[in-house]
C-alpha cells in the first residue's frame, strides 16, 4: 500500500525490535472469538487509474450537472474566483489539525479571526464564531441558545424557514424542552404574516425568520425584531444566501440577537449538499454563551501579536454535559475558502454579485410574469429567488424542460409543500447569463400555448 | 505552601468566609485559586439573591477549566464585588483581600462555628493533595 | 538555541524565512480590485423598484477589505507557512489520527459531475452521486459489522448527538414514552472524549461516569453496581479506549448493559485500531459513529470538515435519521418515509465532498490495505511505547493498541510539565502530541502516529522526546521557555480570555471603544 511507508520487511524488523514475532500478535488483547478470521467483503485495491475512471463513470450518471441551472433552496450557483481553490488546496492549510497549538498554527488562526472579522461586518453583528457544520444547524444552535440566554421555553419559527432547516430545528429540540410553534406566512405577500406579534408572550424564547425566506421574499426583520424585544424574547435571523449580505440591509441593523447563515455561496461549490459552513453572529453581551469555538487575540512575552482559541470554557471538553453545545470539530477549510472569497470579492466585488442577482432576478420575473398560465405567486420583496405558480403540475413540465433543453428551471415546492404542485421556485444568480434567462423564458412559453 | 490566614472560617469546597456582626464575606482560598490557574472571568450573583448553605452562587473560569463556587453559609447577597469583572485577576493575587467575591446578610451568624478552622483547612487540603 | 540541536543527531528543524503578514484588513488599500465579473447583461431596473431603501444596506460594506488578487495570494500563502501540517511531518495528536491526506482522494471530489451537482437536483438526475453514499453505507457497514448506516451527521460529535437521539427513540418505542422517562441515565466512563456527554445532554440524558481500573479499562463491578439501579438508557465507551487498550471484556460489558435493559454506543474515533481486525457489531455494539476525517482520511482542514457516519443494528434501523438512500432494483433513492427516524440531522445528505474521499480512500486501500493499514498504525504505536518506556512513566501495564499514553510523573520533579515538554517537542519539528487528555491521567501526553510514519521518523520522534528528558534534567529553562524556533513564542492566554479580541476594528473605532 503506497501510502504506508514502511516496507513489509521493515515492519518484520520493527516487530522483533520490540519482541514480537507476527502482526497478529499486537492484536493479541482483542479476544480471539472477536478477531475477523476472514478479509473485509469490501472491494479489492484498485490502482489510481481504475479509481479515478470508476469515479468518472459514477459521476456521469448525474444529469444535472451539464444543464443550465436556476435551482437554489439553500444552496447557490455562483462565480467562484480561481484563487480559492488553490489556496485551501494548500498543504498548510488542509492537512493541519484544529489548532490547539498556537506556536505552529498561526495561519489557521489568523484566518479564522479574518473569517469571524468579516462575517460579522456582513451581518452587522458584534462577534461571530469559527463556523458551524453549515446553515441548518446553525439555525438548531441558535435555537437552543435562545432557550439558555432567555431561560424560557418557547420559540416561535415562520412557517417560511427553509422546510429542512426546520426539519433539523426539530430534530435537536425534541428533548431539550422546547416548544417549537410555526407562525404562518401571508398568502399574499410570502413574508411572514404581522399578527405574529400577538402570538409572542412572557414564555417564548425567541422568533425565528429567514430573510430572504425560502420563498425569496425579503422579511420586515426590524420590525419583527421590535415585536420580539417588547416581550423580551429574542430574534433570530437565518440567511441561506449569504450573497443577500451585499445588498440587504444586514441583520445587525435590524437589531437581530443571533444571526446564521449558510455560508455556501462564499467560494463553495454545490458537491450535493456539503460540505457547506455555518455563519454564526450574535450580540456582545451574549459571547459567553455562544456554540463553537472562538479565536482571539494574544500576546507573547515579547509583545508580539498572535491569535489563539479563546473562551474555551463555553466549550465541551471543558465544561462536558453543560458545555453551550457538543461541537467540537467544525467548518474550517471551507470557513477559509468563505474568507478567501469574500477577501478576494472585497468590498466592491460582494456588492456588486449582490446587484447583479437582484437584477438579473427582476428580468427574469418580469419576463415569467407576463407569460400567460404564468404568475408571480407572492408580491413581496425579492433578491434572486421567486416562486412561479405555472399552468399546470410543476414537477413534469420541469422535467420537460430539463429533458427538452437541458434547463433545471427551478425547484417543484410540491416536495415540501403537496398542496403547491404548480409552484416552482426558481433562482437567478450572476452565473446566469441574459441568454440563460431568455432561453427558460422561451421553454416556459411552450406551456402556457398548451 | 498555601497562604491560610488564622481568622478565617472555611469550607471543604475551598471558600473562605469572613464574619462582621451578621455579614459575611466570602471569597475563594488561595490553595483554590492555585489549583485552579489563572483567573479569567468569575458569574457572580445580583445583590438581594438568597442562597441555601452550600448551594452554588457562581463560578470562576480559568484559561482551562470552570468551578462553581458555594455559600459556605446561607444568607442573602446585599454586595458583589464588582471589581472582579475587570480585574478577575485579583483573585489569584489577593485571593483574602481585593479578590473577595460577595457579602451576605447571614440568616444565622452562628452558622460560621460549623466551618473548619485554619488548622483544620490546612489539614484537609494537606490531605486531599496526597 | 541552536546549540542545543548540535548534541544529538536530530536535525529537524533550523531557522527559515518566515515573512511578517499584517492582517487582510491592514493591507487593504482603496480602490483595489481583486475579481472580475461580466457586465451587467439584462436591462437595468431601477434599484428603488426592486428594494425600497428601507431594506437596503447603506454602509456600503465599510471596513471590508479591497485587495488585489496578488495581495490574497501573497497574504494566504504568507500565512500558510506559519502552519505544522501533515504533509510537513509527523502529527501525533492521540485520538485525531492524523493519517496522509491523499491528493487522488481530493482530485476524486473535485470531478465536476458531483462538486456541481445541486442537492435539490431530482433523484433520477443524481444517481451516481447517490450510488457513491450507497456504496460508501454498504463499505462502512461491513467495516463495522453494523447493518444500518446514515452518512447525515457532519462531524464525531454531530454522529454522537445521533447516534444517543436513536437510542432515546429506541427506548421511547420499546418500553414506551412513560415507562422509557424512568431511563434516562447514560453511562460514560471517565476517561471519555467530552463531547460523549454534551452529546447525552442533547438528548435530554443525564450522565453517571464509571471509572476506569487500575489496568485503565472499565471498573466491571463499577459498571454493574450503575446497571442495578434499573435506569439506564445506555452506555457510550469508546474502544479501543482513549489510553490506547482494547476493553478485553467488551463482551461481557455489552451483556451487563444490554441485561439492565440499556444498548451500547460506541464513539468511534479509534476505529483506525480495528478496521479489518474486529467489528464492534460482533462485539454487541448497538450503534456506533465513525470519523471520515480520522480513520478514512479526509483531511482535517484546520478543524473540519468532517463526517460522522452513524452505523446501528437492525433494530435501530428505523430510527435513523432521513432520508436514508436506498437501492430499489439499479436505481438508487431517496426514502423519507420513515415514520420512527429521529428526524433530519443536517439540510440536504451531510458532507458529501467527504463521502466522495472516503470511498477512494476505501477503494484505494481494498481490503487488503485496510487491514495492512490497520497493523502498520498498531505497530508504529507499539513501537514508540517500546522506545520512550525507559524515560517517560507510562501509566498502564497494557499493551497499547494504535496510541498509547504516557505521563509527565518523571519531569516534574524538576518543574518540567506536559506541556513544555509539547512545547518543547516543536523545537525538535514535530507537532505535539494530545496533552492533558484523558482527564484521568494526570499529566497525560497520547500519543498517536498512525501507519503514515515511517521507521526513521519514528525513530527521530523517540530520539527527540529522549532528549527533551534530559534536557528536563540538566537543562530545565530550556524546556521551560520552550519553543524557541517559532515565529512567536507562548501567547498570554489568560489576559485574551479576559478582554477578549475576537474582531478586527478599524483604528480609530479601536480606540474609541
């Protein structure tokens, strides 16, 4: 086996180097009833050549891939600089260990204290953590951090969160004591309806939104965020598209408590879900209760700056069964393809991937809008996704779509939501080019003729 | 060795307690805050909170480690030393003196006769370091 | 420093060119360009149609950084080099296998046909994807001996939380949700991983720690005197244990648990002593987690990402989290309807660019090389115990399996302590090894070399921890003040605990604050 450098004869002569004859002897505490007499049924070696052209083979048995793509949901196609790539390909960065060992890993750390620098400049919030496994459970996190901080039970989530996310929530809270109630959304608007103030009271933890929400309509945040703090319970925001960063007003200036986002569009291709990273931000007062790890800055005797993992007492290998959450390893390499990006990007680039969405989403509504069988099914706010009630059964006339032009136009919401089977959610980003959108526009026109 | 001041009371959970009339000032040991590292952040409780003896008022957090801290006698906060939130340090170097923690109102100052004595806390913590 | 070097053969280290790097936020400079968009290619809609101000940021992104692409490149690559990694030399961090990263397993995960497949693509239009997860759950299941696996879980500790949910629901379902509420203690020895009980809390479990005996294995009569009492949910042991030694009598644990009604969960982040030797499932392990990111080499990244696949019987099949994928003649699926799973772990499948590495680490090595891999890691362990017994207390007789702990007992009679001999140990080029951990030990260093070692480093390593001994003797400050080769020295830890800096702020807001 190539990556094992010891030859065969040298383990031989390692063996009786520290009196041992055969390997099976440093096996010899395992009780022999439990020792496997026969190889792993698991396949035999193949060389790389093999490897890399089975992969292949596998991968061309995913269709989506070579379409045009306006699929979104929580996970985005975007322009991803070269650079990125190269750089987490580093050895340094990608084969290193969390670092517990400041001396010797200063570059991890000085990336990390720019990752949490920077998420917290995007949302407006005063200290964000190293990362969470990614958006969804970021959002769990957040959840049963408003039950500590609040001391209360209840926690109040729209209806328009994104339905895994929710899943997850729910999934993480089933034993924890907390009552999960959904708020619904206006049928009109897509944002979250604005009797949600009354349903707040002395018990609930918190109010949990998405902005924008699965729907892509943008939420009133500051309002909600108003409501929450009248009855002291918190709010939190989660964002699945972390570009809306660059255009919406940011959570922080919405007086948000928590903040999470799925950082995926920051330099992160799809790969089919993950790995993905976790944004999480909160308010100043409540760094002490915040999930995950956090780097700080240090001096040596010498006066030197450096960084090092701080506040570790919040953590589970100190405080074990009453530690702020169980995390332990984290996001990093794709926390720093999220730094390289938005470091790259900068100030100008994040802002103007943000407008080109926003416009490029307002043609193509537009453009779907005035199809006929065609219409924009919710009239609030948008960034780059919208949902389009379509002239018949969503799901077959996509496929036809894909099948017929080899365009992904968009998510059927009858997944998540059986009563919406004409719906369709589609996103645009900057990837997508006029040509892109027109095309879909002209496919889409073949069923309202029908 | 430990410093352990003869006019203290003691408790096995390494506080010591100070009595004034029916106010008592409580803090942790040196031996505590020695074991314990480097003091970095203490939780403590709001004047007017009432604890049980024994029950946990706090905690005090090292670099590396966390440890309640408990009322060695029961009686209600009337003062937090406010001090520490900058200077938690204060704790380790004058662990007896401006490293005090809170002031209670003892519910009964006969209570501080049920504490060990200097020569009595050494001898524990002489025994639990073996 | 550089004399100290000259006394042994040990030439690991010397001084090298380490360039200074502000942070990106001090470089940027205004105006500065680092990417390249097309222009706009759709009519313009006036940008108060879309978005009423009121919705709109107004800070113009102040305080993020403009750079050039050269300053990103330069500044990373700056950076990078401050970092220990494993391609750099051995990185014996007891418990996080910190095994060779193949660069064949990263080409794997970067075929364009699954780093662009959307998650919400439609089941026929991801089959090859899903064919990997099916394959790598039919892989890990064998490995394990355990029939039931999902690939959800995002990390070991994401696994655990898991892993106990699917016993909490077991119990639930068996004893039903009244008699089940009696249950609720989780047995955790005490030299377990901390995030073991985290991980028990989530799940609205309370903990009882049995202690470990004398041989440093789980107290027996201490584990039944716990069973008797009629409460337990469960136990989670890690095994082999985090001192390195195989739980000889890990049948016999599993019956006592499994007699007072309880299942046993195993964390398996020392599964790299065990793959092709023995299957916790044969052991009567209930339900176990592995790490990709330990035993299957996926690179660690500086903290994750990992992946914490879950593996149970067929029992606690049912509550597993979902979907699960399953094969339905040649097509693979997604199967939700899965009325007892816990729920949903994670949005979307879990790490998937992970699953892809794992697989070609598995394929790579077949079953062969799993094995072969599994006794070198094993051999190499053992031969560092063998090397370092003379000069370091080892506190267990037994003979260590893939790690093995040893203690600072020796050194501190001269002030030397586990960590300046860690620190100490960089001097000499290689990265520390896990130190204070297990709690139980006190003074404890494990170390962990796993089988991407070879005999002359191995050798190095021994030497060098030989020589930081007698440095403890003869030369105590040097140790110490230890390292004395890096770019900056001991950082004061506990005055960044205390005023804690977690940001970069401009100057003048700096100040002002």
């Amino acid at each position: 086996m190539r990556y094992i450098p010891n030859s065969p004869e040298e383990r031989a002569e390692m063996l009786n180097s520290i009196g041992l004859n055969k390997s099976a002897e440093l096996f010899a505490s395992i009780p022999d009833d439990l020792l496997l007499r026969e190889h792993l049924n698991t396949p035999a070696a193949l060389s790389e050549l093999e490897l890399l052209s089975r992969f292949e083979r596998m991968g061309q048995r995913n269709a989506g891939p070579g379409r045009v793509s306006f699929l979104g949901g929580g996970a985005y196609s975007h322009y991803i600089p070269t650079i990125v790539d190269h750089i987490i390909s580093r050895s340094e960065f990608f084969t290193a260990y969390t670092p517990y060992q400041p001396e010797i890993s200063q570059g991890t750390l000085q990336a990390i204290f720019e990752f949490q620098t920077l998420v917290c400049q995007l949302t407006g919030m005063e200290v964000a953590n190293a990362s969470m496994y990614d958006g969804s459970t970021g959002l769990a996190e957040a959840v049963l951090m408003a039950e500590r901080v609040t001391k209360r039970s209840r926690v109040i989530a729209a209806a328009s969160v994104h339905p895994q996310y929710l899943e997850v929530v729910k999934t993480y809270v089933q034993h924890a004591g907390i009552e999960l109630q959904l708020a619904d959304f206006d049928k009109k608007t897509g944002q979250i309806s604005s009797t949600l103030g009354e349903r707040i009271d002395d018990q609930t933890a918190a109010i949990v939104v998405q902005s924008p929400n699965f729907f892509g309509c943008i939420e009133d945040v500051a309002a909600l965020a108003t409501l929450a703090h009248a009855r002291g319970a918190l709010m939190i925001v989660a964002v699945t598209e972390a570009i809306s960063f660059g255009l919406l007003k940011p959570p922080g200036a919405c007086n948000a408590d928590i903040v999470v986002a799925e950082g995926q569009s920051f330099g992160v291709p799809l790969s089919f879900g993950g790995p993905y990273v976790g944004l999480f931000a909160v308010r100043e007062k409540y760094a002490r209760q915040i999930p995950g790890r956090l780097v700080g800055e240090a001096y040596d005797k010498q006066g030197r700056r450096g960084f090092v993992l701080t506040l570790a007492t919040r953590e589970q290998h100190i405080r074990r069964e009453k530690a702020t959450s169980n995390i332990c390893t984290n996001e990093g390499l794709i926390a720093l393809a999220a730094t390289v990006y938005m470091e790259t990007m900068g100030r100008k680039g994040i802002q103007e991937v943000a407008q080109q969405c926003a416009q490029k989403t307002a043609y193509a509504a537009r453009r779907i809008g005035e199809l006929d069988g065609f219409s924009l099914r919710f009239s609030g706010p948008r960034f780059n996704e919208f949902v389009v009630r379509g002239p018949a059964e969503a799901t077959s006339q996509l496929r036809r779509l894909a099948r017929d032009r080899a365009i992904d136009g968009g998510i059927a919401l009858s997944r998540f939501y059986p009563d919406c089977e004409n719906d369709f959610l589609v996103c645009v980003t900057e990837i997508n080019s006029r040509e892109q959108i027109d095309s879909l526009v002209e496919g889409l026109r073949d069923f309202s003729n029908e | 060795m430990a410093n352990v001041p003869e006019d203290l009371h003691y408790s096995k959970d390494h506080e010591w307690v100070r009595p004034d009339g029916d106010v008592a000032t409580i803090g942790i040991t040196d031996y505590a805050q020695n074991s314990l590292g480097d003091v970095v952040y203490l939780e403590l409780p709001k004047p007017g909170e009432e604890f049980a003896t024994n029950e946990s008022f706090g905690s005090v957090e090292s670099v590396k480690a966390v440890s309640e801290v408990f009322t060695p006698v029961a009686g209600k906060v009337i003062e937090v030393n406010e001090q520490l939130n900058d200077t938690p340090e204060k704790v380790n170097s004058d662990p007896y003196g401006e490293g005090w923690m809170i002031k209670v109102r003892m519910a009964s100052p006969g209570e501080v006769d049920s504490l060990l004595t200097a020569a009595e806390y050494e001898d524990f913590t002489k025994a639990e370091s073996e | 420093m550089d004399i100290y070097f000259m006394k042994t053969s040990i030439t690991k280290v010397s001084s090298h060119l380490s360039l200074n790097e502000h942070l990106i936020f001090e470089r940027s400079q205004t105006g500065r360009i680092g990417y390249c968009l097309p222009p706009l290619d759709v009519d313009e809609t006036p940008i108060d149609d879309i978005l009423p101000a009121n919705l709109r940021r107004d800070d113009d992104l102040e305080g993020v950084p403009e750079v050039s692409e050269v300053d990103v490149i330069r500044h990373f690559i700056r950076i990078s080099t401050w970092n220990y990694s494993i391609d750099l030399g051995m990185y014996p961090l007891g418990s996080c296998t910190m095994k060779y990263n193949s660069r064949l397993n990263e080409k794997v995960a970067r075929i364009a046909d699954f780093a662009n497949l959307h998650p919400l693509a439609v089941e026929q239009d991801a089959q090859g994807a899903l064919q990997v997860i099916h394959e790598l759950q039919e892989c890990l299941a064998e490995i394990t001996g355990l029939p039931g696996v999902s690939l959800q879980p995002a990390a070991g500790a994401h696994g655990e939380m898991t892993g106990v949910m699917m016993i909490r629901a077991y119990l639930d379902r068996r004893d039903g949700e009244g008699a089940s509420a009696n249950r609720r203690t989780m047995l955790i020895p005490d030299s377990a991983h901390g995030t073991n009980p985290a991980s028990a809390h989530l799940s609205g479990f309370s903990v009882k720690t049995i202690r470990s005996n004398a041989a440093g294995l789980t107290d027996l009569d201490h584990l039944r005197e716990l069973c008797a009492h009629g409460e337990v949910a469960g136990l989670m042991l890690t095994n082999p244990n985090t001192l390195g030694l195989f739980e000889s009598n890990i049948k016999e644990i599993c019956r006592i648990v499994h007699d007072a009604g309880g299942l046993v969960y195993m964390d398996g982040a020392n599964m790299n002593a065990l793959v092709g030797i023995a299957r916790p499932g044969d052991m009567g392990v209930d339900v176990i987690h592995l790490n990709l990111h330990k035993t299957f080499s996926t690179p660690h990244g500086g903290g994750g990402p990992g992946s914490g696949p879950v593996c149970c019987t067929a029992d606690l099949t049912p509550f597993l989290p979902k979907p699960l994928v399953i094969k339905s003649g040649d097509e693979f699926k997604l199967d939700s309807d899965r009325p007892h799973s816990i729920g949903r772990v994670k949005a979307f499948y879990g790490n998937y660019g992970m699953m892809l590495r794992a697989l070609s680490y598995i394929l790579t090595h077949g079953y062969d090389g799993l094995r072969e891999a599994t006794e070198a890691a094993v051999l190499n362990a053992r031969y560092i115990a063998h090397g370092l017994a003379s000069d370091y207390d080892k506190p267990f007789e037994g003979a260590p399996m893939h790690e093995v702990v040893f203690t600072d007992k020796r050194q501190t009679r001269k002030g030397v302590h586990t960590l300046d001999i860690a620190k100490r140990l960089i001097d000499y080029g290689f990265h520390p090894m896990t130190i204070y951990f297990p709690l139980i030990v006190q003074g404890a260093m494990l170390i962990e070399p796993t089988e991407s070692v070879g005999r002359q480093e191995l050798d190095q390593f021994v030497a060098s921890m030989i020589s930081i001994a007698h440095e403890a003797v003869e030369n105590p400050d040097l140790v110490l003040n230890a390292p004395h080769s890096t770019r900056i020295g001991r950082l004061d830890e506990a005055a960044a605990a205390r005023k804690p800096v977690l940001r970069w702020k401009p100057r003048a807001k700096a100040d002002a604050a």
